[in-house]
C-alpha cells in the first residue's frame, strides 16, 4: 500500500510539472516587453558658412546627448539641453534672445541638427543671415 501511495504521489506531482505549464495562465500572451527607463535623446549638430547644407562644408560638428545626463562634445551640453527640453525638443520653436543686436550683413551661416530626441526622430536646417543672427537663435543649442 505505501509503495501505491508513493507511485500516486509521484505520478501527480510529475503531471503537475509536465502539464501545469500547458494550462490556461501559462497560454496567455505575455506581458509586454520591458521598456527603457528613459527614451533617447541624442543629436549632432554642424555649422558650416553657405545658402543650404547641400552647398556649404561643416565647419565645425558636435554631439549633444540628453538623456539620462547631458553629455556629448557640445561645449556647454547642460545648457543646450535644457533650452531643448524648454521647447519640447522642437528646434524650430528656438526664438531669438531679446535685446540682441546684430549688423545686417550678409554672410549665411547653414546650421543642421539631425538625431533623436526622446525618441522622435529630428531633422533640422536653417541658414541665418550672419553668426551674430544664428548666436541670437538658441544660444545654448547653437553655441559650438
């Protein structure tokens, strides 16, 4: 009889573990996959004296990383990234600071910013008349 009852026993508990996993709970999809704990934000910037990208020649380029801490070659990173939070990431809502004045000469100045930020992706030009005009727009952003 004890042999019997310890067959049983056995026999149940290796049902358990060969069919438990084939029920109902088991079935069920997964829960959804795990996500990042923040969403990236990570650009690079260039400058270059001409009418568009297309024609002009980087002069100079920098990387600008936001997130989960500013970092990046950007000279002034923390700066640059909290102007960019300030405006949701959206480069061209960058206005120009006030009391700013500069002379109205002619030498386009063509600025790019293309990347990632919290996960969207970015692609920006815009060619400013002259450097003073481009400082006065995003001064951190476009301080490099």
């Amino acid at each position: 009889m004890r042999n019997t009852a310890r067959w049983a026993m056995t026999l149940g508990l290796t049902a358990t573990a060969v069919c438990g996993p084939l029920s109902g709970a088991a079935l069920a999809s997964p829960g959804p996959a795990p996500t990042a704990l923040y969403a990236p934000s990570a650009l690079v910037l260039t400058v270059g004296h001409g009418e568009s990208a297309a024609a002009a020649t980087p002069e100079r380029a920098v990387t600008l990383t936001c997130a989960p801490r500013p970092s990046g070659t950007h000279p002034v990173a923390g700066s640059a990234c909290a102007e960019l939070r300030g405006v949701d990431g959206d480069i061209h809502a960058l206005t120009a600071t006030d009391g700013v004045m500069c002379t109205k000469q002619y030498d386009p100045v063509v600025v790019t910013v293309d990347g990632v930020w919290q996960g969207r992706r970015v692609s920006y030009e815009r060619t400013f008349s002259n450097e003073c005009v481009k400082n006065a727009y995003g001064s951190g952003v476009f301080a490099f």
